[in-house]
C-alpha cells in the first residue's frame, strides 16, 4: 500500500519527470518478499500472479504464483525518490538493464498487463472428468488412465485391465496428471 504524498510545488510543477514502470529482478521463489520490503521503502509496486494447481499434504491445492518469476515492476511515488536502495532490498538483486540503462515501461504495457492478469481465469482442475492421468501409487502404478468422477478424498477412473475396461476408486494422491 504505497501512498502518494506530493508538495504543493510538485503538483503545480507543469512538466513531471518521467513516469513509466522499472523492472525488478528477485531472488528464487522470494517475489512477495521482495515486493514487501519495496512496499515498505514507498515504492509502488505490482507483482502479477496467476493461478496455479499444485499438489499437497492435504490434496491439490490451487496457489497464487508469479506471472514472471523472479520479477515484478516498481515506480517510484515522486520524481525525487531514489532507484538505488532496490539493489540493496531483501529478495531483490537489481534493476534490469540493458548496460548502465535501467530502462522504463510505458504505463499502457503495464495496464495491458494488468487487463490480461484480470481476465485470467482459474486454471482447471488436474483431476477434472475426462482428463488422462498415471497411477503412481498402489497396486494400479505404472497405468495409465481416465478421469471419470472426482471429489476431494476420490477419484473414479476408468482403466484398461486384461482386455476390459473397468472402474476404479483411488485416492488422488496416487494419481499425477499426463500433458493434454
């Protein structure tokens, strides 16, 4: 939640510097954090993520995850506000450049990317009916299968065995999904 805060003498100030949208680029898997600590120097910031279906202890999960990992976009909250404390946030490494140039990103590509993340959609369900899965637990490993039901603690597949097809119940941690 970065606040705006502007002197009386910048907002009658008829040219202001640039505007536009710096990339950063993060450490491994520490987006949130960097965009945290950005957030806290007065940055603003906008880490786009997309859904993501993973799997976990308690079952599948769907997770909120980068849109471009390692990265998210930062602009300043007044023309004299400073790049140089970026490279020293916890969770970033640095401005992108292009040699000593850290270039800037109109606003209209990053609201063509903020349109795009809004009309995103859920991803769909791994174990969704129809979809081809692969056992990989249980008496059944090693086959592959059919999704015909799914429910949070089941999964009916439809399997090949001996020449007939037949229906099985399992648990969906003993399933992983096959590409489409």
């Amino acid at each position: 939640m970065a606040e705006h805060i502007c002197t009386e003498a910048q907002a009658a100030s008829p040219t202001p510097g640039p505007r536009g949208w710096h990339v950063v680029y993060t450490k491994p898997r520490q987006e949130r954090l960097a965009e945290q600590n950005l957030v806290r120097q007065r940055y603003e910031t906008w880490l786009p993520t997309i859904g993501k279906w993973t799997r976990r202890a308690a079952g599948w999960a769907c997770e909120a995850q980068p849109m471009f990992p390692r990265y998210l976009f930062l602009r300043t909250t007044d023309a004299q506000q400073s790049l140089a404390p970026v490279r020293s946030t916890l969770g970033a490494v640095g401005l992108v450049r292009f040699g000593e140039r850290a270039p800037l990103l109109a606003d209209e590509i990053v609201g063509a990317l903020r349109r795009l993340a809004a009309q995103t959609r859920e991803p769909e369900h791994p174990l969704r009916p129809g979809a081809r899965v692969r056992v990989v637990a249980g008496p059944f490993a090693g086959l592959q299968a059919l999704v015909t039901a799914s429910a949070a603690r089941r999964v009916e597949i439809f399997l090949s065995l001996l020449g007939r097809d037949t229906r099985v119940s399992v648990h969906p941690e003993q399933l992983e999904p096959l590409p489409a």
